[in-house]
C-alpha cells in the first residue's frame, strides 16, 4: 500500500495520511496534508481497520466537488 500520495491541487507526490485516534473519547480522524503546497484536511474514520487509500479515495471526491479549502497562492494553474 502507498504512503504517500498525489495532491490534487499541486500534483506533487507529497500528500501524506496520518490517522490519530483521541486516547479519551477513542474517535478516530485522519489529518490528510501535502507537503508541497500545504493544504490540509481532516476526516472522521469509521474503523480502525480502514486501509489509507480508502481515505484518500473520499478526499479526492470532496476535493474535486469543491467541499475542501484550497490554501490561498496554491490553487491549481489553469
């Protein structure tokens, strides 16, 4: 399985997935961050089992339908 990933607003193969999990509450979330141009995204995780690209699958999809902040100066030349 990948450990990195390609952003989809740079392009760089850069994208990183962390999942941290609250030792209190035990809710889990992924912390979804590009190295190159810094955008960062969290999301819940349903289940300790869930595999990474899984993770990167969803934020591609709200991604590309707009429902993620794009850092400002690295927005995607057209």
């Amino acid at each position: 399985m990948p450990t990195v990933f390609q952003c989809p607003n740079c392009g760089a193969h850069a994208l990183i997935i962390d999942i941290i999990q609250n030792k209190k509450t035990k809710e889990m979330k992924a912390i979804i961050r590009c190295a190159e141009c810094g955008l960062v995204h969290e999301e819940p995780v349903e289940s300790p089992i869930i595999d990474r690209a899984v993770i990167y699958g969803r934020f591609i999809d709200k991604f590309y339908a707009g429902e993620i902040k794009v850092p400002e100066g690295g927005e995607e030349e057209e």
